[in-house]
C-alpha cells in the first residue's frame, strides 16, 4: 500500500472511511497525503471538496473557501461531481 499502484486509492478510501468514524483529523491527513503525493489521481477533487469541509468544520474558514474555490476553478471540467458539490457547500455556507 504505500508505494503500491493503488496507494492513492488507498489514502482516498482511508479517508473515507475515518469520516464515516467520525474522525477528521486522520481523515484530513490521508486526504492531503493524496493531494501532496498522488497529485494526478482521479480522486483529488473529491479529496479537495472534503478538505474543504473539514477545514470548515474545524473553524479554518478561509483555508476551506480556497480548497472549495480550487476544486470548482481547477476541476470545473472534471469527470467528477465534487466542483457542483464544492459551489453548492459555498453557497449553503458562506
């Protein structure tokens, strides 16, 4: 897993799976560990938009606002759903 093919898999689903336990601060690591290190998989984006939340849910607002506008100004062509996901959390929360 950590040097493997799927490692940035792995690192995304690792974070998932720490939301879903309800802790966002190993959940927050796996998902920058993706970001720094497996910047060109397909799960970015969507690792961006849960950055964004959880840097939001823990009071750093203006960390989360440029999460969420980089993942709706970089990946507006995506074949994701996290940029209308990140418009639509601005919109509800800021």
């Amino acid at each position: 897993y950590p040097a493997g093919n799927y490692a940035g898999n792995a690192h995304y689903w690792l974070g998932e799976l720490y939301l879903l336990e309800g802790d966002s601060e190993r959940a927050r690591k796996h998902f920058e560990t993706l970001l720094a290190q497996f910047g060109d998989n397909r799960r970015v984006p969507d690792a961006m938009f849960k950055l964004g939340r959880i840097y939001h849910q823990n009071g750093d607002t203006a960390r989360a606002r440029d999460m969420l506008d980089r993942v709706i100004n970089e990946y507006a062509g995506a074949d994701s759903t996290a940029p209308q996901q990140a418009r639509e959390y601005l919109q509800q929360n800021f």
